[in-house]
C-alpha cells in the first residue's frame, strides 16, 4: 500500500496538489506493472480530488471512495463528480468518472468538527428542501439529535440522502439531460459567495446562504410566499448556519461577477433551481439579473 496526503483545506483541491497526488501514482504504479486501486479517505476535497486523479491517471484507473466527513457522505462521495478549482471558479476543472465502491462509515464522523458536522447538515437541508416534505419535517424535529450525531437518526438521514443522490445521479449520470442540476439547489449564489469570501466559509455555510437566495427569488418571481423562506431560514438557525454573509463585510460585485463565470452560467444566461414548496422544485433559465442582484445585496448588507 502507498499512502499519499493531501494537506488540509478548500484552498489544497488544486491543480498543484492534483499535480502531486499524480505524480505518487506515476512512481508507485508506472506504466508497466500493477494497476493502481486509489481508496479515497477524507472529506469532499480528497473525494474530488483523489477522484479527479483516479479518472485520468492511465486514462482512468479503479477506485473507492471512502467519505469521512458527513458532507462526504451524503453528497460528494457520490454520483462521480470529480475535480478541482482554478482561480477562476469553483470546481473548473473536472471529470464525471464513477467510484467502483462508495464505503461510507459513519462511525468516522465521532471526530469530525461540529462545524464541519453544520456543513453536511447544509446538504442535508438541500436534499429535504428540493425532494421530501417528511425528512424536512424530520429535521424541524431533531436537529439537535442529528447535530449530535445520534447514530438514530443520523444513519437513516444519511442513507435516504445517499439514495436520493443516487437516484438523481442515475437518471442522468453524464449530466447531459440536465436532471442533476437539482443538487445545485443554492450553489449558484452559495459557490460563489464561497469563492469571494476567499474559503472563510465552509461549503455547507456558503450553501445555507444560498439556499436562502434560491428560495428569495422564488418569492420574488412569484414562485412561492415568504412563509417558505422564514421555515427554511428557521431550519437553518437551527443548525447553527448563517443566514446571511454580512459579517463578511464581501461587495456584491465580485459576488455577482464570480457567479457569471460559474458553469450554471451558460452563454451568460442564469440558470437557477427555484422552489414552489418543500419537495417542489424548477430549473428556471434567465432569471432577471436585478432580482439576483437585489437579493445578494440583501443577504450581504
Ligand atoms: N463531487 C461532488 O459531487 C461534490 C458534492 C458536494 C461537495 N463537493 C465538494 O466537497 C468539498 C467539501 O467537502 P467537505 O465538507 O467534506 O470538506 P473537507 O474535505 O475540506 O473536510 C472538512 C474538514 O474535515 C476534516 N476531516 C475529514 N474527515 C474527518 C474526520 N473523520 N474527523 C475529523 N476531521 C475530518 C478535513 O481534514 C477538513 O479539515 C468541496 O470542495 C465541495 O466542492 C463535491
Ligand atoms: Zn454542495
């Protein structure tokens, strides 16, 4: 077994550690000889990046993806995106390359920090926003038990959200019919206040935030009334999420501008998963980019 580490953090799932975990697998498994079984074990970054590694290294090479942290679990270590970021967006670069085994122990989560332990919930939060009435339910009413990571709750949470993920992954696993584009409920604005506030925010954090935007503009187009927004705002608080990023002190402009370079931006036109109610969701191209603008300035001021 060869062990490679990648350092800690957001800023690490880059193209120069991509670099150094290729280089590992260049001079453990050459050409000739062995094939390599790359076993993924860390949080979303390692996910994605030891991934991205595994899908072009010789042209793609086996691997599994052992998710560590609860975001991992119920999101990244699943579905085959793979990738790193560049300095201009999030994620820039990438492959859809699918793990032969996700092995996901929650026992691993005992150590993780309660703030990464708020980050998963984000996704968490997604998952029952976009598709399940009865989990959001759920959640309003054991927060505190999940946050405690109560092996009761936390397992069949993790699983109904790795199924969903699965399903979603499954109906389209190119992401060439556009069906995916559901787990990017409040990434639009989530990753890009991510990005500006230069990785102060966990992916979770930026993602509550976001999601909070997604459901303003539904309210704005007319999609659903404020009372979607104030309970989706209350599960937040309640998760001890932000939700706003005042305290960033971040301006709207570079939020915006480092929006329109994300992938989601297609020849310039938005394309955002707005909500009608829990479990409701729509992909709506071209919304109005004052309304955006408004409500990025709302969550920011
Ligand atoms: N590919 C996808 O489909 C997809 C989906 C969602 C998120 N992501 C990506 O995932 C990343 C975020 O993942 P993350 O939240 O896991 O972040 P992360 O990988 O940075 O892990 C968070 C922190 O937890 C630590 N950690 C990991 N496992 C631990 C454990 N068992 N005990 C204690 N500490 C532990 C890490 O060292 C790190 O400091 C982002 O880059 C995001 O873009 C990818
Ligand atoms: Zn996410």
């Amino acid at each position: 077994m060869v062990r490679h580490d990648v350092p800690d953090g957001e800023e690490n799932k880059n193209w120069e550690q991509f670099g150094r975990a290729i280089d590992a697998l260049a001079a453990s498994f050459p050409e000739t000889g062995a094939v390599p079984l790359v076993l993924n074990l860390g949080g979303g970054v390692v996910s994605d990046l030891g991934g991205f590694a595994a899908a072009v290294y010789r042209r793609g090479v086996p691997y599994v993806q052992a998710p560590s942290t609860l975001l991992a679990c119920v999101d990244s270590g699943v579905g085959g995106k793979t990738g790193v970021n560049h300095a201009r967006a999030k994620n820039l670069i990438g492959a859809i390359y699918q793990p032969k085994l996700v092995l996901a122990d929650v026992a691993l989560l005992a150590t993780l920090d309660p703030r990464e332990v708020r980050s998963g919930v984000a996704e968490i939060i997604k998952y029952a926003v976009t598709f399940d009435n009865e989990l959001f339910r759920t959640l309003e009413e054991r927060m505190a038990d999940l946050l405690a990571l109560k092996k009761e709750i936390l397992l069949p949470v993790v699983r109904q959200c790795y199924e969903m993920k699965a399903r979603v992954v499954e109906s389209d696993e190119e992401d060439r019919l556009g069906k995916r584009i559901v787990l990017n409920f409040g990434h639009t604005v989530g990753h890009a206040l991510e990005m500006a506030a230069e990785f102060q925010l966990t992916h979770g954090e930026a993602i509550a935030v976001g999601m909070l935007a997604a459901t303003r503009i539904s309210e704005r187009l007319g999609l659903c009334g404020p009372a979607l927004n104030d309970r989706l705002k209350k599960l937040i608080e309640s998760a001890g999420l932000p939700t706003s990023a005042r305290d960033l002190l971040l301006r709207p402009e570079k939020v915006l501008e480092i929006m329109q370079r994300d992938k989601k931006f297609v020849g310039g036109t938005s394309r955002f998963v707005l909500i009608r109610d829990i479990g409701q969701w729509e992909a709506v191209r071209g919304v109005d980019m004052r309304v955006v603008r408004e409500v990025v300035e709302e969550l920011l001021a």
